[in-house]
C-alpha cells in the first residue's frame, strides 16, 4: 500500500469529503497512511437528520424482505472486497495478517449472514392470550419495532468486528445508524460505508459513515434529540461521559467497555498448557483486547514454576511486520498508546513489581515488547486499571476462595478464565466470579451467536446473538376487548 488513502464519509446515500482532513498512520512503520475526512458538528447533524427521515419516513423500519436483501448483499459484497480490507485492516489497525483470518476481519463478515438469517425467522409479534378483567374478556399481545436512530461510536482495535457487530442487528430490527469511527483507524470503517453506498440497496439515510478528529462530534450523536440510542464500545471514562450526555434526552445506552480481567491457574491443572494459554492471550492484538486475561492468579506454591513457563511462553510469540503470516503479534495502535503502557509499567517497578520479561519498546512503530510482571500487589495500578498493551500481571492466592476474592477485586466485569483438570470444579469457579463471559480450560466463547458484554463497570447491555438484536427492538403491549355475539 505505497499509495496514500483517501476515503469519503457516507451522508444521506452519498459519498462527500470534508473541508478539512486528518491523517491515519501505519503503527507498525509510522509512516503516513492516508488522510480522512475530519467531520464537522454540522456534517454530525445533516448525518442525524438523514438517518431521522429515514426512518420515520420511509418503510425501511417495516419492511422486512427489504432488510433481509440489504443484509445479503452486504455480506456478499464484504465478501467480494475481503482481500482489499484485510490489506487496509492490516495497515491502519497494525492487526497481524493471521488475526485478521479471525476475529480482525473474516469472522466479523460472518455477523452480516447471521443477522439476515435471525430477522427472517424472528417473530416480532407475542400472543399473551385472552384474560378476564374488568368484567370483560382481553386479548393482549406484544409487538417489537425498531428503537430508531442510532449512534454507534467505535474504538480502534477491531473496527471491522465492531462495526458489523453494532450495524449487523441495529439494521435487522429496523433502525437506521449514523456510524463514527475511531480517530485512529478511520480509513477501515470508511471503506465500510463506501461498500454499502457502492454495493447494496440501503436506502439513502440508513447508514451514515463519519470520521472526525474532534469530540465535538460525539457530542452531538450522544445529545442530539433525534438519535433514540446510542451504542458504544471503548473505556469505562468515556462511557460515563457518554451515559452523562444521554441522560439529557433519556436515550437508550448500551456499553461495551473496560475489563480487567483474571485467569486463574487451580492447582491442578495442566501448567504447561495454561501459561502458554496467558502468554499468548495477552499478546494477542498487543494487548488491545478489552476482554484480554490481563492479570494471572496462581498458587502460591507454584507461583516461579508458572511464572518460567510463562515468560518462556512469551519468548515464543513472534513480534513484528503483521503483513508476515508468521507474526503472532504486531504494534500498539499509536505513540500515545505506547507512551500509556511504558508509563505504566514503569510505576508498577517503582511501586514495587518486578519486571520479569519485556518493558521495552521496539522501533520502527509503535511496538512494545510482551512484558511479564510479579510481586504485583493486587490492589495496584497494574493489577486495577486497564493497560490495553501485552502486559500480564502475576498474583499469587491462597486456596479457592483466595482466588475467586481476588478475581472479584476489581470495579471491571467483563471476562475471566479458569484452568483445572477437575471441570466441574472450574465450572464452579466461574459461576462464583462477577464477569459476563468466562473462559473454562480455554473454551472460546466469543462468536456471533453469543452475547458479549459485561458486569459492572464493563458495561451496560449485550452484543451479539439474539440478545444483541433485542437491545435494537422496543416492545409495545397492546390489549382489545374481546366481543362476544349475544344470544336470543
């Protein structure tokens, strides 16, 4: 990709440039990438009104056949452009070649058909039967229809995923959506919209694509009074931010945010397979996965032998180019970021920890080396806030419910694992720890057919699977007397 980028934003059905621009940068060389439209608050409002009048206009939110052939002509044209986004993909999100034939790209291609499958067999209609009441007889049923307008606000590290993940169900159930894209990787969900304006059917207005530098413009999609809800994934400060600036309007909110999330390691498990399955974890994405084990709970009494076959672990991951089928792991999204991580690390030894593996940075990019750290005080920074980078943190517990305590000891909810030889043992483990999702001897339950979300501060809501549909519907009750002929 010698060439520089340049994407246009989707508004109203048409692809339109901005008056202004910004740059998008190759993390893995930092070398200029292309140049995006840099959205204006007004560009956010003319965005809104297309996507209001759209949907309280057309027939979009009622036609069912309609979506399900925009669905299917989505995926087929995902599927026809696959090679030309895995190049973008692999350039602007630093995603290794290999991630992107999962979850950075092929799998999330995969949403598309999922949810055309899903509205063309759901029932948007509940009978609840006839009742007796007032002295006369009811018949009362349910009816979902669409929310509305949606905001959807997108992170950097798997925009591909998170893009269809958001559009995939709120364009089933009938919404429109005005779809922002993160600062740091613009150009990727831009070619989204440019796929859907080239490619499908969906009338003008129900899918706008933004790019912009400048928060203002997320502050118009979280307040504005035409936008019914907003869906956002990224951290736990940003997602009070954006709860705050919806409350004006009382908008429906779902939130993927932070983790910080905990494997435990049972005294019995196979220890070789569970530290290769930490290394590897936190080192998938460098790091910038929410979900990401990024603390590792071992017994005590075989704290340094788990500790070496970690760090061994993480010697094995190969770090570097990510167009390389063989990398494992490439950079950190951006300067900035890699900055936030070093910093990090740097107060977690001088509070004490020890460095173990890594602490460095790699040029040219943005790389950060997979970095193991012990003695970590489970009460510390590193052990508490979220570092989104290769960094795993080591705790040694006492028994059981040492572990489980532990593992809980954080405001985050989002994900857990657990390795033991004894299942039903682990799967008590899991049912004890506050997450929304868990991990049990390396059980993968990420996938379009599963809700994702989190407990406490990681979130509000659920994405994917049929509850991910659902959080796009409201249901209305509707009751009719029921009349009866009289008799002679």
């Amino acid at each position: 990709m010698s060439d520089l980028v340049v994407k246009s934003q989707l508004i109203d059905g048409k692809l339109v440039a901005a008056e202004a621009t910004f740059a998008s940068y190759n993390p893995a060389t930092g070398a200029l990438l292309g140049h995006a439209p840099d959205a204006t608050e007004a560009d956010a409002r003319t965005a809104v009104a297309a996507a209001r009048r759209a949907f309280d206009t057309t027939d979009w939110s009622t036609d069912h056949a309609l979506r399900v052939r925009c669905l299917r002509q989505l995926h087929q044209a995902l599927d026809e452009h696959r090679e030309e986004l895995r190049e973008l993909t692999i350039a602007e999100v630093g995603a290794p070649r290999q991630l992107t034939h999962g979850p950075q790209l092929d799998e999330p291609i995969g949403i598309v058909p999922y949810y055309a499958d899903l509205l063309e067999g759901y029932s948007f209609t509940e009978d609840l039967g006839e009742t007796d009441s007032r002295g006369q007889r009811h018949h009362r049923w349910v009816e979902k229809e669409a929310v509305g307008v949606v905001a959807a606000i997108l992170p950097y590290n798997f925009p591909n995923q998170l893009a269809l993940a958001k559009l995939g169900p709120a364009l089933a159930a009938g919404c429109t959506v005005v779809l922002k894209g993160a600062p740091q990787t613009p150009l990727t969900t831009l070619a989204l919209g440019e796929i859907i304006a080239e490619h499908t059917d969906i009338p003008p207005g129900v899918v706008n694509v933004l790019s912009s530098s400048r928060p203002d413009v997320g502050k118009v999609l979280t307040t504005h009074p035409d936008v019914d809800a907003v869906t956002f994934t990224g951290a736990t400060t940003t997602g009070r931010h954006i709860m705050a600036a919806a409350a004006g309007t009382v908008k429906r909110v779902f939130l993927e945010l932070g983790g910080k999330s905990a494997m435990i390691v049972l005294e019995d498990a196979d220890l070789i397979q569970a530290a290769m399955f930490a290394a590897f974890t936190i080192c998938s994405h460098s790091g910038q996965g929410c979900a990401l084990t990024s603390r590792l709970l071992v017994p005590r009494a075989q704290h340094d032998r788990i500790v070496q076959m970690v760090a061994a672990g993480m010697d094995r991951v190969q770090v570097g180019d990510p167009t390389d089928p063989k990398t494992a792991m490439g950079p950190l999204i951006s300067g900035e970021q890699r900055d936030k991580v070093d910093g990090m690390v740097r107060r977690a030894v001088e509070a004490g920890a020890t460095l173990v593996r890594g602490g460095a940075r790699r040029d040219p990019g943005f790389f950060y080396e997979p970095t193991l750290l012990v003695n970590v005080d489970p009460d510390s920074e590193i052990a508490q806030e979220e570092v989104f980078g290769p960094v795993l943190a080591v705790i040694p517990y006492d028994g059981d419910d040492d572990a489980v305590r532990i593992a809980n000891q954080s405001r985050y909810g989002l994900s857990g694992a657990v390795h033991s030889a004894d299942e039903e043992r682990a799967i008590r483990i899991a049912r004890r720890v506050r997450t929304g999702t868990f991990s049990i001897n390396g059980g993968n339950y990420f996938s379009v057919d599963v809700p994702f979300g989190g407990y406490k501060q990681s979130g509000i809501g659920r994405e994917s699977g049929r509850s991910g549909f659902e959080e796009f519907l409201e249901q209305k009750s509707l009751a009719r007397v029921v009349r009866t002929e009289s008799t002679a």
